[in-house]
C-alpha cells in the first residue's frame, strides 16, 4: 500500500497534569523527563508552557522562569519544537490582560525558549485573537491560531472555516483544532479540515483533542485523512481518562492506515512512564482526582473539557455536602455522588445554550459550570436559578469578553436589565487599561529583580497576588500545608467534608462563598474591609441581607447575602480570611 503522507506527533506534557489535577512537576522533575521524551524519538513537538502551568508553580512556591526556561533548553538544543498554551485575552490566567502585559509575554517565553504561541479565545472572537498574532511575530515566535471546537447549532464546519481565513489573513501561520472537551464529532472535524486545506494548502494544521466522551481516536483519523499534519498525544500513566489518547495507540493506528509515523523508543517510553509515575507517587498524586483518570460518555451532553475537570470535582464536593444539608432540614431525600455529577451535567446542558453557546474552554467552561452550581444550590433552597451570578459570570453574557455565538436567553436579557447591567459590543482589549508601569514601580519599591528579559517583571504583572506571596514565602507554606492536609486525608486522619458538615448545626443554614477570594465583614456602610471584627454570635438577618463581602483575586469584589435569613449560630471565617468556591462561611439559624 503507498504511504499516505507524514504525520508529526506533540506531546502535551503541561496538558497532561492540568488535566489530571492541580499542579506541574517541579523543576528539578522536568529537567529528569526531558532527556527521556527526547530519546523516544517520535515527537517533533513538545508542550512546555502554558494557562495554569506558571500559575499552579507560584502557588507550589517555585518561580516559573526557572522552570520554564530549564524544561525548554534540552528541546531546544536538539531541534523539538516547544509550545505554550495562550488564552488571548486572558493570556496565562483566568481574567483579562492589558495589552502591554501580553505583548511583554511574548518577548518573555521567546527569550524563554518557548516557540509556538498556541493563541485561543474561548469565544473564538478574533479580536482576541489577532493582537496576539502580530505581538507573537514581532517577538519572532510562530503564531498558531486555534479554533475552540463544540458541537451546537451553530457551530458548524464552514462557521469555524470562516474563523480560519480571517485569522490567516491575519497573520496565523498554522490552525490549532482545539477539541478540549472531546465532544466535536468526528465527521464534522474531517470537513473542516478539508475546508481549510483545500484553501490554505501551505497552512499546518494541529489536532487536540481529549479522550473524555470516547471519540478522539476516530477524530484523528478524520482529521489525518483530510489533511491534518500534527496531533496532540499523551503517555501513560496520564493518557486516556479526561486527557489524551496514548501516543502508542494514535501511531499504531495512523501507521496501519497507510501514513509515514516516526517509530516509538518504547525503553525510552517506559522510562517516561515510570518517571510520571513516580511524580505522581512523590506529590502530585495527592492532588489529582480519581475521576479524571476515568472516560465518561456523560461528557458528550454537557460538553465540559477535561482540563478544569479537577477543579469541577472539588468544587462539587463542597456544594454536594451543603446541598443535602439543604434536602436533608426539607424531609427530602439527599443525593448520592453519581446522582450530583448527573445533575450538574444536565444543569450546564441547560445554562450552556442560554447563555448563547460559548464552547467550554477556559475561562468560560468555568464560568458556565460555576453558574451550573450556583443553580443546583439556590434551586435546592427554593431561590430559583441564575441567583448567585458574580462579575465574571455576568461579563461573558454581557460581552465583556467578547461576542458569544448565539443570542442570550430573555430571561437573563430581563433579570439584566433589572439589575443595571448593560449589554456592550465594544473590543474586549480596549476596555483594559495598561499596567506594566505600576507594576514596575512596585518592583522598584521592593528592590525585586526584573530577571533576564524582564520575566520577574512579567511574572508580577501577569499573576500579582500569587506572584506576591510566592516572594513572601506565604506560597511555600501554605503548599506544604495543603500537601499534609492531602496526605492527611487520604490516610484517613481528617473527617471527609460531608462528616464536618453533618455534625455541624443540625438546624441552620450555611452560607456558602460563590466565588473564590477574600472575605471581609461590613456592617454600617463602609467600604469592604472598614470592619476589623466578625459579626457578633446572635446576629438576626433578613432574607438576602449583606452577610459579607469577598474580593476575588482579580480584584472584583462579590456581596454575599444571608441566605433565607435568621440568628447567626456560627462565623467559619475570619476577618480577611482566603476562601474557595463552595467553602462554607457561616451557618444561619432559620426564624421558627
């Protein structure tokens, strides 16, 4: 049989661990695997950067100039291609970056030897999109332009294919398919490739797609078929669940349909299999979650992506716990892990096309699965949905962030309007002001070091608070507490959060934090931290009174209500106290 033509493979090595859990290797571990990946001899691409790795490392307390720069070198020597994972707008996080803060980034993660920018916008609105293209080819980086893939009504091939040509023209030099959530069908996925191929023979198109629902491997080889030059691989003992088919797999199978496929080294693939595993066994495995190792049909109705899939399952069990309080003082019947995952899905199949059908990648999969359980909550305690929205959540269907596909519900149409909030069509990166100047004051006032290329400068400027606390040594320590409480629990030395929350007062109420953030306690009208002192044990509120405030680490700042109102039996946090999504901040006594 004539061989079809060749096919390059990338390893998704960052992609791997997000999807799995929270954290990254160390340094010293990237320097370990590195020499490894390079002798299985079957990648021309390697993922050495990107969303949430930098992050994820200053809350480890490592500084991730040193880690990126020393994962990258060992590729670079030997001619592998590296590449990051960009959010456009958000750049490396989940909010929005001033211009001069992202096109400092690219100058960054060049210097850094980081090759390919992978720029996506989770709306795939290019005006997101194309600044990042020219800031990308100034900096002498290879500008990939990616199509966030999801099948809706109006996703089709030939509404991506049009995405496409504008981004090419652009400036875009190879297409990214970005099937983050594994649900865009496999035929669809062929044609769209074609579509572009056909018109932009000389444009490298990449296919990413995860394992999650089950149907990757058939999209690859749609995609190879059609055109298709490179696609996205993991290895054990992170392959397949809610990350990436097995490299072993996608070249047995590619290589059996006719298509020239580089050889595998499977010493050397074994060898970067037991070094993940022992990473895993040494620390990170306290932080991945056991269902993300597992694939889920139920992925293809709510279309959630494997990457925040950790993130999801923390943040449930801390609702999950509240929520059968709820049922449980009402006389009804609470609900089993399977029967809130299943919930949970079929709320964000029910939120995702009325807030116009943003495809779930970050920072919008978390916002529409953060109002997904907010609903799940306030429908238990009889509040109705779309009650306990924050900025962001409502900054997505307002079109601060850019355009949504599809038209917003009128019932969130109405309740805006009702609220004061105005709908905007204006370019998303106008509406940010630039920072690098304070930021640079800020350097100059702590005597910090700006780092080679300015990367201490970029480091504060794109992640201030944990960049902050990671030079206070606050990070180091409270990684290491959260490490013990992890080996704790999984001893079985701590109680399980559903045990804490049974104990705790059979006839009250929690009051559950929305968001993840700050809290401060206010009571006479000033500003969010006027008040040093916690509300006093007795306290009575009213239905939906101003319990407290909680200042997101993106400097939003979220009011809390007091739930159904009574007499305040517990304070669970203090004055400035850091909570997470679904912590639990108080209990209220409900009036007889």
């Amino acid at each position: 049989m004539a061989k079809k033509k060749k096919i390059q493979f990338s390893l998704l090595y960052r992609d791997m661990w997000q999807s799995s859990g929270k954290f990254q290797p160390r340094k010293d571990q990237l320097e370990r695997v590195a020499p490894a990946i390079i002798d299985m001899g079957c990648f021309q691409r390697v993922e050495t950067n990107g969303g949430a790795f930098e992050q994820v490392n200053l809350l480890a307390g490592e500084n991730p100039n040193d880690a990126v720069r020393a994962f990258c070198k060992p590729f670079n020597e030997v001619g592998i291609q590296t590449h990051m994972l960009d959010r456009g707008l958000n750049a490396l996080r989940m909010y929005p970056v001033p211009d001069d803060v992202r096109e400092l980034m690219y100058k960054v993660k060049k210097a850094q030897g980081v090759d390919i920018p992978r720029i996506f916008c989770g709306l795939n609105d290019t005006r997101n999109i194309i600044p990042s293209i020219k800031w990308a080819k100034k900096a002498g980086m290879i500008p990939q332009a990616t199509l966030c893939i999801t099948t809706s009504p109006i996703h089709t091939a030939e509404y991506y294919a049009s995405i496409a040509d504008e981004l090419i023209a652009a400036g875009a030099e190879e297409i990214a398919l970005k099937d983050m959530a594994g649900i865009g069908q496999p035929a669809m996925l062929g044609k769209l490739t074609k579509l572009i191929k056909t018109k932009h023979p000389e444009i490298i198109i990449e296919y990413h797609g995860h394992s999650g629902p089950g149907l990757s491997m058939a999209s690859i080889l749609e995609v190879c078929n059609n055109g298709a030059d490179i696609i996205d691989t993991a290895v054990e003992p992170l392959s397949w669940g809610k990350v990436h088919p097995d490299i072993i797999s996608v070249q047995s199978m590619l290589k059996h349909e006719g298509f020239e496929v580089a050889d595998i080294n499977m010493n050397a693939y074994m060898q970067v299999r037991s070094l993940t595993q022992e990473f895993i066994d040494d620390w990170l495995g306290y932080f991945i979650n056991p269902q993300n190792r597992i694939m889920s049909s139920l992925l293809l109705g709510c279309g959630l992506p494997g990457g925040m899939m950790g993130s999801m399952m923390a943040d449930l069990a801390g609702i999950h716990g509240v929520i059968n309080k709820t049922l449980k003082a009402k006389g009804e019947a609470e609900l089993s892990t399977d029967e809130i995952l299943v919930k949970l899905f079929d709320e964000v199949a029910y939120v995702w096309p009325r807030v116009g059908y943003p495809p779930l990648v970050t920072p919008f999969s978390q916002y529409v699965k953060n109002i997904a359980l907010m609903n799940l909550l306030t429908l238990a305690q009889g509040k109705g949905r779309f009650s306990m929205m924050d900025d962001s959540m409502w900054g997505m269907i307002l079109g601060k962030s850019g355009k949504v596909p599809g038209p917003i519900d009128d019932e969130l149409v109405k309740l805006a309007k009702e609220k004061g909030k105005e709908f905007t069509d204006a370019d998303p990166h106008t509406l940010i002001p630039n920072a690098l100047d304070d930021f640079r004051k800020e350097m100059k006032d702590n005597n910090w070091d700006f780092g080679k290329d300015d990367e201490e400068l970029f480091e504060l400027a794109m992640h201030p608070e944990q960049y902050r606390n990671y030079k206070s040594g606050a990070a180091k320590k409270n990684f290491l507490a959260d490490l013990q409480k992890a080996k704790d629990a999984k001893l079985g030395a701590t109680l399980t959060p559903e045990q804490v929350a049974e104990i705790k007062h059979a006839k009250a109420d929690p009051v559950v934090s929305p968001v993840k953030g700050q809290l401060f306690w206010e009571f006479g009208g000033g500003d969010e931290a006027a008040s040093t002192s916690q509300p006093s044990i007795g306290r009575e509120y009213e239905e939906g009174e101003l319990f407290c405030f909680v200042k997101t680490p993106w400097g939003q700042t979220q009011e809390i209500g007091a739930a159904l109102g009574g007499k305040l039996v517990e304070v669970c946090v203090k004055q400035g106290g850091f909570v997470n999504r679904g912590d639990i901040l108080g209990y209220i006594e409900r009036k007889a």
